[in-house]
C-alpha cells in the first residue's frame, strides 16, 4: 500500500507543479484568460459542464459532460475493436506466412503513412456524417500499428520453439495457436496501446468533422464561440480517458501474459 502511494505521489508531482504554476501564472495576469484560462476557470468550467442543471441559462454546454464522454468512449471501443478483430489474426498471419506477407503487406504499408485527416473526404462522401464515418476512422487508425506489430511477433518467434513443436508432432494450426500467437503476444499488446492512443485521436479528428456529438464535437464548437475554458476541460478529459484506456490493456496484458511477468 505505501509503495503505491509512492508511486502515484511520484506520478502526480509534475502535473501538480505545472497547475501550481500555471494557477499563479493566470492570477499575477501573466497568461490572457481570453487564451489560456487558470485551473480554476477551467475546474469551474468543467463542474458547470459535467454537474450543472441542463437547459439553465444559456451555455449549451452545462450538465452535457456525461453525455459527451459516452458518445465518444463508444465510438472508440468499436472502432478500437473492430481494428483488433481484423488487425490481430491479419498480422499473426503476415508474420507467420511469406506468401501472404508478399501479398498483403505492401498493400499495408503503402497505406499507413496516409494520416487519417486524409481519409475524412472518403469517409465522409461513404458514410456521410454519421457515426459509421467516426469509427470507420478511429478503426482504421488503430488497424495500422496493431496489424504491423502483430505481424513483428509472428515474424520474431524462435524457430527452435516450432522445431520442437514439429517434433511433438503439432499440426499447423496447433503451431500457429499454441506457439506462435502466445510469443506473439506482448508484440500484439504494445500494438493495442499504441492502437488505442491512436484511436482517441482519431475520434476527435472525426467528431469535429464527420459527426455532430462527443468531445471533438464539443472542443471545435467551444473554440469557435471562444470557449477556451471548455476547451481546456475538454482536452483534460480526452487525456484522462486516454490514460485509463491505456491502463486498462496495460492491466489486461499483465493478465494475460503473467506467465511473461513471472519468469522476468
């Protein structure tokens, strides 16, 4: 228990330094509210935003938090799952089999530089603006980094493990699934959390453009009626649920691969 207050006392010493100093900063009147409000503008922002009757008064935003949050956390699990159904077993098989690395892996590689702001004409002409268009997005941003380090973990599997496994008399299949997937796997979870950074950021690229809900909807509309205060508290709340998404896989793959954790 004291090594974890530790450790979360050493994590929150620099944010709480640069709200410290940021606080400061804004009450001598050395940053513009206009620009960049203090930390208590911004908490009094976002405790309006996440707790305040809605319909009261005439900020549209008051008592939406909630809300907000919901349609986007949604749109990045699907899009986030549909990456991981299709990128898994799609680069397991492109690290395992050199037939089908020649065929579809230059096809990936030549797409993955495309950013996904690229891919908002196409997928807003496809899907018009609609949630489809969102997760198509944020689907196809975290595909690239969960097939490509799938495909390194196949790729990378000791060839005295399938030797072996040959000799014990495995089929293919017993080869692909017992062997070459779970040494695979720490490659697949690094994969999926930088899949999921990827997704957050991309569902905010969407909802700005390609939908009219969720915090990117919600962060475009408040920098355009000079909000700044509600972007802030906007940005904080895609970060913090950024950073929960990315301690979830974290606490999943320990999970999962404890037998890894235990032998380290």
């Amino acid at each position: 228990m004291t090594r974890a207050l530790t450790r979360a006392a050493h994590a929150l010493a620099l944010p709480l330094l640069i709200v410290l100093v940021w606080e400061a900063a804004g009450r001598a009147g050395l940053v513009p509210p206009g620009i960049l409000p203090a930390p208590s503008q911004v908490f009094a922002a976002w405790r309006l935003w996440a707790f305040g009757t809605p319909g009261f008064g005439l900020n549209p935003y008051v008592g939406t938090w909630v809300e907000t949050v919901l349609f986007s956390m949604g749109r990045v699990f699907r899009g986030f799952a549909a990456a991981v159904v299709i990128g898994v077993p799609l680069g397991v098989l492109i690290g395992w089999s050199a037939f089908i690395a020649r065929s579809i892996d230059p096809l990936i590689q030549g797409l993955r530089p495309i950013p996904i702001t690229a891919w908002l004409p196409f997928a807003i002409a496809v899907f018009g603006i609609r949630d489809a268009g969102a997760i198509f997005l944020i689907g196809l941003g975290a595909f690239f980094p969960i097939v490509v380090n799938s495909a390194a973990g196949a790729r990378d599997c000791p060839k005295n493990l399938v030797r072996a496994a040959l000799m014990m008399g495995a089929t293919q299949r017993q080869l692909l699934l017992r062997v070459v997937v779970p040494n695979a796997a720490p490659n697949i979870f690094v994969g999926m959390r930088l899949g999921m950074g990827i997704a957050w950021t991309a569902v905010i690229v969407a909802e700005i453009v390609a939908v009219k809900s969720g915090l990117g909807y919600v962060l475009w509309d408040a920098y355009y009626v000079g909000r700044m205060d509600v972007v802030i508290a906007d940005m904080i709340s895609i970060g913090i649920f950024g950073f929960l998404s990315d301690q979830v896989l974290v606490a999943v793959g320990h999970r999962v691969l404890a037998w890894k954790f235990a032998r380290a």
